[in-house]
C-alpha cells in the first residue's frame, strides 16, 4: 500500500514493490511547498475512474496508475481496503494530484497538515 511520509523538505510517496511494477513508476517526491491542499475522499476510487491510465486498474478493487483526465495528470494509489483517502493538489509538480487510499484519512491529512 502506498505511504506518505515527510522527508525533509519533501513530501514522498514510497509504492510497494508491487505498486511500483503495476505503475511502471518509482516512488514519488515533491516539495513540500508543492502541496496546495489535502481534501479527504469518502470514495478514492472514483477520481481514478475516469480518463487514460498507464498502470494497473480493477474497477472498484484497486487504482495504481497514472491518470490523464480532464486536462489534469494525476497518480492514483488505492486498493479495496483502503477505500478511502485523501487527494492532495499540487501545484509546480509532474503531477496536478495524487490520490492516495488510506485506513485512516483523517488522521493522515492531520499528519501530513502539522508537518
């Protein structure tokens, strides 16, 4: 499952073994300064519904991919038991958002806020 943590002045998405194959991608890193907002998704699964992905999909199960939607990329990590999440907006980055699956959004949006 994949981990948000802080690094320095980074915030870093380190995928599983697994994840990075279903992506074809590496971890993820941008400046923590990149991040322009962290919204909680009752249903993270759904912004990966739409638009050309590069990676592994099963509808409703799991998102591991990049997304290209609306004019937006974005990178999407969510399994079936973690299916919801937070989607963070950056700005200045490879991507517009990463959408990632988390047991407890709340409580890492939180995290993720005082650091």
């Amino acid at each position: 499952m994949g981990e948000l943590q802080i690094e320095g002045d980074e915030l870093v998405l380190h995928l599983s073994g697994a994840e990075k194959l279903e992506s074809v991608h590496g971890d993820l890193r941008v400046p923590r300064a990149a991040v322009r907002s962290i919204e909680i998704l009752e249903d993270a699964h759904e912004p990966a519904d739409h638009g050309f992905k590069v990676g592994e999909r099963l509808p409703g199960h799991s998102e591991v991919a990049a997304i290209r939607s609306d004019g937006q990329r974005l990178f999407a990590v969510v399994h079936h038991d973690t299916p919801r999440g937070v989607r963070i907006e950056l700005e200045g980055a490879d991507y517009d958002a990463w959408i990632v699956g988390a047991r407890d959004p709340e409580g890492l949006k939180q995290r993720l806020e005082q650091a």
